[in-house]
C-alpha cells in the first residue's frame, strides 16, 4: 500500500498554480503593509499649508517693505521704487562681491542680474517686488532695511548692524564680512496682489 505526501503534488499545472497563487498573495500581502506606510509620508494638506505661506501685498506702496515669517525665517518683501529697480540692474555683475543669483527658483550657477534676483518659480521676473530671505549669510542676524526709518546701507538695500554687512536694491552683498547674496526664496505671485511662498 503507498501513501500520499498531500503536500506534493505530482500534477504539474495545479502545482504551478499553487506557486504563482502563494507568490500573488504575498505580494498583496507586502502591498497592504506598504500601502499605509506610503500613505503615512505623504503631506497632509495642514503640513503642506505649513510649507507654504501666502501674502496679500495689496496694501504694500511702493518704496515700503514687509517681513513675514516662512518656515520659522524671516523673509522680506519690497515693492521697489524705479529708482532702486534702476539701481539695481544698472549694477555689473562685476561690480559685485557675489555674482550667484542664489534664487531657490532658478538653477543652481544663474548669475546674480537683477532680473535673475527677482524671477519666481514660473520663471517669469516682477521687478517690482523683491522677496528675500532675511537673514544675512555672515553670522545669520536679521539685517535692517525693511521697516521705515531703519538704516539701508550704504547701498540702499540692507545693513547688517551685527559685522557691518551692506546689501544692494537686489539684495545682493555689496560691502562687508557676508560672502554670499541674501537668498530668494522658492515664490509666485498666485495673483496680483497674493504670494505665495516655499
Ligand atoms: S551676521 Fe551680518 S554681518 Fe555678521
């Protein structure tokens, strides 16, 4: 008399099913584990408000800045007067200490032209408006210049009271310890008068 191991099987095709049947449900097996997980790391719109930050600037005039905080930094908004835009781009790029234009909204290496200062992530520029990081690349202190009254520097942008640092109507490092151009923050304008930054 023979016995039957029930584990084997010497039918080939039911065999074969039973293979691909146990690796198809493993795998949805791993699928339903990995599926909250994966669902867990994505953003939930509260986190993703917190990444990004609108301003209404309508009551901005022109000449006046702003400061909000994005991210827990600081970062500045000036509506430019022609005047400060013409200084601005009639400056060479030689003439500056850093030529990176150091905008999270172009690629790494543009050159630091007035234009490339003040392009958003639509690639489109608004001389009118300049958004910046507040914070001065030396040591990391809040540079004045944005509220009325405080001291622009000798290149009518911003002055960093810390070291002596001196930004121009772009915000670029013009005089002093700061190596490096004050940095343009990943922005769009989402309509006239609304930014939107990070
Ligand atoms: S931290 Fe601004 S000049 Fe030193």
């Amino acid at each position: 008399m023979t016995t039957s191991d029930p584990t084997q099987n010497s039918d080939p095709n039911r065999r074969d099913f039973i293979h691909i049947f146990s690796i198809a449900a493993t795998a949805v097996g791993s699928a339903a584990v990995v599926w909250p997980l994966v669902h867990q790391m994505n953003p939930d719109a509260s986190v993703l408000a917190l990444s990004t930050k609108e301003v209404d600037l309508s009551a901005v005039e022109v000449g006046q800045a702003i400061k909000v905080f994005w991210q827990g930094k600081p970062v500045f908004i000036r509506k430019r007067t022609p005047a400060e835009i013409e200084a601005a781009e009639a400056t060479p790029l030689s003439a500056l200490v850093d030529d990176n234009a150091r905008n999270a909204n172009l690629q790494s290496g543009a050159e630091a032209s007035d234009n490339a200062r003040t392009t958003s992530a639509d690639g489109k520029a608004t001389p009118e408006w300049l958004v910046l990081v507040g914070v001065c690349t030396h040591l990391g202190c809040i540079p004045l210049g944005t509220s009325s009254g405080e001291n622009k520097g000798d290149y009518g942008g911003w002055f960093c009271p810390c070291h002596g640092s001196h930004y121009d109507t772009a915000g670029r490092i013009r005089k002093g310890p700061a190596p490096e151009n004050l940095a343009v923050p990943p922005f769009e304008f989402v309509s006239d008068t609304v930014v939107r930054i990070g």
